[in-house]
C-alpha cells in the first residue's frame, strides 16, 4: 500500500494519500477526482545509515526533484 504524491486540477492544492488497489484518489480539499499522481524524491539509506535523499526542488513547475537546471 504505497503512499502517493497528488496535484488536484481544480483547486491545485498537493496531497499524499495512502492507496490501496485500484482506489480512485479524491482532493481532500474541493472532493474533485481530477487529480494527477507526481513523481516522488526518493530517500534511501546510505552506507554510513544516514538518510539521502534526491536534491531539492526547484523552482521549475513541474520539475523532478531538482535534476532540472534553469537555462537562461
């Protein structure tokens, strides 16, 4: 039962939810099931047991965890 990142289309607020099977994800805020899934930063444990993870966001719209650069 994984946990997924969310954009809803009507009142853009971002949600995680935990779903299961084939569940159809609603925006906890307006109730609307026009949402997208977005992609995740990933943690991961590294070989010292301290948590990495993916680098920060940038300010690029729909951008994946900051491996976007701006190209001015």
């Amino acid at each position: 039962m994984p946990i997924y990142e969310f954009n809803c289309h009507q009142c853009s607020i971002d949600f995680e939810l935990l779903i299961r099977g084939g569940e159809k994800p609603a925006c906890p805020e307006c109730k609307s099931l026009k949402v997208d899934r977005q992609l995740s930063i990933i943690s991961t444990p590294s070989a010292r047991g301290a948590i990495q993870s993916a680098p920060e966001r940038c300010e690029m719209p729909r951008c994946c965890g900051g491996g976007c650069q701006s190209q001015n």
